[in-house]
C-alpha cells in the first residue's frame, strides 16, 4: 500500500495548484483508514472488546479482570491502562499490544501478590509490558535539552535501542497521548516540562515510526500548553473558514477521484486540514500570517502499489500547477 499526501491550493481556487510528498511509513497499522484526527477515546471496556473473536475476548476480559480491581480514585491523575488500551484500540492494533497496554498501568505492580504476567499472557506480553514501564519510568530529559537538537536525538535513538519490541514505543506514546489530555489538572510548571518532552522527543518519536495520528495528537496538544495565544488564533481561523475549506477539498477530491477513475487507478482519497502546529511552524519559517499560507489543507490519497502512486502523480501534475519552490 503506497500513500501520497496533496496539500497547497489556494482555499478559492480549487484547481490552481497543489504538491505532493511521497509518505512512507515505518509501521503498518492493519484495515486501518487516515483519519483527520485522533477521535477522544471512549475509556468504557466494553468498547475494547467490540470487534474481537472470543478467544481475544477472554485474554481481554482476564486482564481487565486485572486492572478494573481499583477503585475509582479522583486524585489519581495518571493515565490508566484502560484508557491508554482504548487509544490504541482505535488504530487497530494487535491483541498482545492491547494487552501489554492494559498491564502496563502503574497500579498493577501495587497489588498483593503482584501478576505473573508471564504465566497468564505469555512471554510476548510480559517482554512489551517490562519495557513500557522502564519507559514509563525513565527520566533522562531536561529542558536544557530543548536549544540542543543533537542531545534530543540521541535520547530519542537510546529509547528506541533500549526497547525490544517497537509495540512499547507505540503504548509509551498512547500513555503520553492521555498525560497531555489531562494537563489542566497539573502545575503551570509540569504543563510546560510535560508539552516540551513531548515535542522534544515523543512527537519526533511517533513521526519517525509513522504513526501520523498519534504525531499530530501529540504535537497539537503539546503546543496548545507552550504557546496558547497562539494556538487559539489559528483555531479560530481554522474554525471561522472551515465551511469554505470543506467544500474546497470536496470538489478537489471530486475532481482527482474522476481523473484518477478514468486512469484505471483505485484509490482512497481523504481530505484534512493541516493540524494546528504544523501550521504555526510554517508561518514562522516564511515569517507570514496565516491568510498569507497556500497549503493549509491536505488531500491523502492511498493506492495498491508504487507504479499506480506515480501515475497518481503524473495525473496530479497534469490537472495542477504546482507552487514555484514549494515542490
């Protein structure tokens, strides 16, 4: 499966021009289609069980058997498994990774006798849930690090190399997804450590497995706590334009989807707009407003096979003018 993301036309002007950025991705999510967002997670466990067959079922109802023995405690602000498993239940993950995202809530080491997580799930489970909580645990990031680009990539690779299965990296990120949604409730201060960790490591992290939903959560959030004035002026103008946007990426859409029909390629084609951070970072790198920006939409289109995704291209090239210096 070969992905290509088109964004750059002027919102009025559907026809006018476009780019296109060949996506590839270091880990694939199974059945899974692009969204234009992380939807909130519904933390019910009946909705971890929706969709599985009975044995998953059960290896599911054993652990939340496990995990649902707290009681509900308002003071505690940390993510729970439940929620975290949620999150990843909306991108279709595999039952170990549900599982070891269950049992990597902190609490489950609390209890008396403590599970053998091994004995009742399995060496795979156990391996993932050891390293989600080293991860869980490790505090090597300092704020100092933010002004210095090639410590922050050296701590990225460590966390990498010191996992064994890249599926904890994956629960490690949905935790982080859950901590930046609960930030209104900590300090000022451990708001700002908690959004620049994120964008510092966690969101290059999720970027460089291409795990785009996640990375797009995780920096947005990020930067709402970092720079909210900011934040909430490109929201609103997001917000105030959105009509017009919408219908701009459904006739484009229209119009790529006829062309490409009538080329012999199936395709799934999704439209978005770009998400807020990306946005930001782009007016700061041409020092423009955002009325001034071309791309701030963007049209996914999925193939079967490399050959069909550069005759999308060609297709593209040959409706559109691209942007001078943007392709």
């Amino acid at each position: 499966m070969t992905c290509l993301i088109l964004s750059s036309w002027e919102p009025k002007i559907v026809a006018q021009s476009c780019l296109l950025l060949l996506e590839t991705t270091g880990i694939l999510i199974p059945n899974h289609t692009p969204s234009t967002g992380m939807k909130k997670s519904v933390t019910t466990t009946e909705s971890l069980l929706d969709g599985l067959a009975e044995p998953d079922r059960q290896k599911i109802e054993q652990a939340l058997a496990i995990v649902t023995q707290f009681p509900d405690d308002e003071s505690y602000q940390r993510p729970k498994g439940v929620e975290v498993a949620a999150i990843l239940k909306e991108l279709h993950v595999d039952l170990s990774t549900l599982l070891a995202a269950l049992l990597s809530d902190p609490r489950v080491n609390k209890l008396n006798p403590v599970p053998d997580i091994k004995q009742l799930f399995g060496t795979t489970v156990a391996a993932i849930v050891q390293d989600v909580n080293w991860l869980n645990t490790i505090a090597v990031y300092s704020l100092e690090m933010t002004n210095q680009p090639s410590q922050t990539e050296i701590l990225r690779r460590m966390l990498l190399s010191m996992t064994h299965d890249v599926r904890a990296v994956l629960i490690k990120l949905a935790f982080r997804i859950k901590r930046l949604r609960g930030l209104p409730k900590e300090s000022y201060d451990m708001r700002r450590f908690i959004a620049q960790e994120t964008l510092d490591i966690y969101a290059p992290l999720a970027n460089r497995m291409g795990i785009h939903q996640l990375k797009w959560e995780l920096e947005d959030l990020a930067f709402r706590y970092l720079q909210p004035q900011s934040y909430r002026h490109i929201a609103k103008s997001l917000n105030d334009n959105r009509i017009a946007r919408e219908s701009c990426v459904l006739r484009f859409t229209q119009m790529l989807s006829k062309a490409l029909q009538e080329a012999g390629v199936h395709a799934i084609i999704s439209g978005r707009p770009k998400h807020i951070y990306s946005i930001w970072k782009k007016m700061q790198r041409k020092q423009a407003g955002i009325d001034e920006l071309y791309d701030l939409l963007a049209v996914r289109i999925i193939v079967d096979n490399l050959q069909q995704c550069y005759t999308a291209l060609g297709i593209v090239h040959g409706h559109w003018q691209t942007i001078p210096k943007e392709f």
